[in-house]
DNA sequence: GGGCTTGTCGCCACAGTATGCAATAACAAA
DNA sequence: TTTGTTATTGCATACTGTGGCGACAAGCCC
C-alpha cells in the first residue's frame, strides 16, 4: 500500500505549529487533521463548516463528516478558528482571526460586512459594567436591513 | 368518520383573530394550524421550534414536523412571533413580543437574559447613522460569560 | 523495532430544519 | 350543495451537526 503521510507540501505559519500545539496538549497528529489544516491553509476570511468539508471531499472523498467537524472544535481551542452563525444559524468559521470582530447581515440581499470592535463598543462596555458580562465579539451577528433594502 | 372541527376552547385574544388575518392574505385555517395556535396561546416567553412540535405532537402524534415549521414562518410573518437562535444556532421563539428585545446568553452557565431596547440603542444608532442600516433587534442573540463564569 | 496506552476514527443513529412534489382539502363562487 | 381553484399537507429526501461506541493507530517508552 501506498504511503499515507503525503509529505507534500510544508505548511505554511502558524500552521506548522499545530502538531506541536496537539502534542503540548496530548492531543494526536493525524491524516485527517493534516488534511483539514491544509485546506484551511488556503482559505483566508469566512467559510462554513459544510464548504470546508467539502473541500476537504474533493481531496480526500473517504473524509467522514463528524471526524471534521470535531477536529474545527480542537482548532477553535487552539485559537486558530472563531465561529459564529449565519442567519440561519449554520456555523460560519473564521480563520486565523486578526482583530475581534463581529458581523452584520442583511436580511434582504445577504450583504455581510464586519463590525469593528469600536462599533460594538458602547454595547460591550454597558454589558460588562451593569452585569460584568464578557461578550464574545467574534460570536456576534447583527441581522437586519442595509440602507438599499429599506424597512422589512 | 369523527368532525375534526374540535369546537373545543374559543381562543383568546390576539390568537382568536389569526383565522381571519389567515383570510385577509387568501391563506387558510387548517386543523394543523389551529392545533399549533391553540399549543402557542398556551406558551408565554421564549420556546424553541423543536419544542413546539414536541407540544403540538402531544396532542397529536400525527403532526408533522414540515407542516409545523412552515406554519411558524406563517405565523411569523402575521407578527404573532419573532425568531432568533440559540447559541448553538438552533431556532428560539418569541411568543406575542411586545417591546423588542435581545438576547443575552452565557456560554458558561447558560444563562439567559434579555436586552432592553435601550441597552442596544448605542449600536443601533452607530450602524443606523453610518450605514443606514436597520438593525432586528429581535434576532440579535449576544453570546459571552456572565460575572460568575468570568472569562474563559 | 515491538508493545502499551489512550486519543481518534469510522460508523451509525438521531435531532433539527428545509424543500420539491403530487394528492388533498379549504374556501368561495355558483 | 356542488364545483373549481389553489393553498396546504404529507411524504420522501437532503442537509447540518451531535453523540455513543468499538476498532484502530499515534506516540511514548523500552
Ligand atoms: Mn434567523
Ligand atoms: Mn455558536
Ligand atoms: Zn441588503
Ligand atoms: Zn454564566
């Protein structure tokens, strides 16, 4: 049989440490998380879990559905991804996530745009000082109408 | 052959005025959604669809769980609910709103609480002001972690 | 290299939600 | 009351995501 480990291409950062951070954790480096992490190094910006399992078919068909969507959960924890939900509620990732930020949909045209932290600020400073609640801005989705799609 | 027209319990208001509203839009009063109105004038507050079909399956098992998430689309549209999603994106109704509001919810604990108008005005006005956009204040769910839960 | 431990995979079953389609039934008009 | 129109149902099916479980294999130690 042919050798599984396709020693192809090295991955670029932060990539590369992610079989260490594994390892730091006790966690495992295997084909199958190898397969997923190269996908995601191509992806920049948004993509939902069901486009990336998708990608990970057209290389490798076998890819089994719950095997994927659990390694996105030990990713997310190592802080390489963020989700949030669309406006339908299906998981949309965010890869290597720069700055905080949150995300407004539109209803009408299925526009997206990004709220920057200074956006959400006033919201985020209100929660924290009445109830000393923390929010998660990368978890954030603001649904409504863009000026183009008027009142609902 | 049984009438199926339970002449039971007269539905009380507003529920009692959704056959005619039905009828204003050239859409019908059916058995299966006369059972879920009659299941909804008995819920106050939030519910989730999975638990409405659950109800409405407790008086009928024969209900399906097509008929009742489009009859909730209906009944959305008439105003007589509003929708937003769980953390885990899954659908959460808002039986008869009357002020709108958010929701807030604790990834720690689960803990659940509701954004006053108010508490959301600085972001809605900041997306209003600089991108005229409307935002559903209703379908806004805020996820983080309370004091107790502190950060993660 | 050869074992051991235990994290992970594959598989299955299921929860929750959406959609196309043909058969049915609600309603209104006659 | 009968008929005709067409909204709605029921069904089959698909999609997204979760969880249990036994077989397997990654990584550690010798
Ligand atoms: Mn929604
Ligand atoms: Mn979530
Ligand atoms: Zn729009
Ligand atoms: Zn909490």
């Amino acid at each position: 049989m042919a050798s599984v480990t396709t020693r192809s291409t090295p991955l670029p950062a932060p990539w590369d440490g992610v079989r260490a951070q594994l390892h730091d954790r006790g966690l495992r480096w295997t084909p199958q998380r190898r397969l997923l992490v190269e996908v995601l190094a191509r992806t920049d910006g948004h993509v939902t879990a069901a486009e990336l399992l998708e990608s990970c078919r057209a290389i490798d068909p076998a890819t089994i559905p719950s095997t994927v969507y659990r390694t996105l959960d030990v990713l997310e924890e190592l802080g390489l991804l963020r989700h949030a939900h669309g406006p339908e509620g299906r998981e949309e990732y965010h890869v290597l996530p720069r700055e905080e930020h949150g995300h407004l949909h539109c209803a009408g045209c299925g526009g997206r745009w990004e709220i920057g932290a200074d956006d959400a600020a006033a919201l985020v400073a209100t929660l924290a000082a009445r109830d000393g609640f923390a929010v998660d801005l990368s978890h954030l989705v603001v649904v409504g109408r863009c000026r183009g799609c008027g009142a609902g």
